[in-house]
C-alpha cells in the first residue's frame, strides 16, 4: 500500500463482509495459473462458460436423438445375431 493511504490496520475487522457474501451468495473460484492467464476478467470466463453449456446442451440433444436410433438398430440387429446363433449351433 502507498504511504499517503495512512491505513490503521489496529481498526481492521477481520471477517466484515464476510457474513453479507454468505448471505448474498458468492461464488469464488480460483483459476489455475496457466488458465487464468487466458481470460482477462470475469465476463470472459463466464462467456467461455455459457458457450461451453450451449454446445453441451445442443450436442446432448444429437446424442439423445442418436442413441436411441443406435439402440433401436442395436436391439434388432441383436436379436437377428441371437438367431443366427441358434441355427449355426
């Protein structure tokens, strides 16, 4: 701190704002050095993230959408394979 601040630090509470985070809900997250190094304030990361949970949700969907295709293929092609292996036994 500079000089001119004249800061008392006998009349430091320690803890003051902390029961208002609580209360207010904060989220306090420390970034890895190597990450943080990317992003320049906050906004950026939480536009980082919520382009992140888009692309989650709209790929969530196609495999949704895929994976009951595959399992529907997968059931009849199992019970066709289960058939063939009766006969050939």
């Amino acid at each position: 701190m500079r000089p001119e601040y004249e800061f008392n630090y006998s009349d430091a509470v320690r803890g003051k704002y902390c029961k208002r985070l609580l209360e207010e809900g904060a989220n306090v997250i420390i970034l890895e050095p190597d990450v943080a190094a990317i992003f320049r304030d906050s906004a950026s990361v939480n536009e980082a993230l919520r382009s992140l949970l888009d692309f989650t949700r709209s790929t969530q969907r196609l495999t949704k959408a895929s994976g009951r295709a595959h399992k529907a293929k997968a059931s009849r092609n199992s019970a066709g394979h289960s058939e063939e292996t009766a006969t050939t036994r």
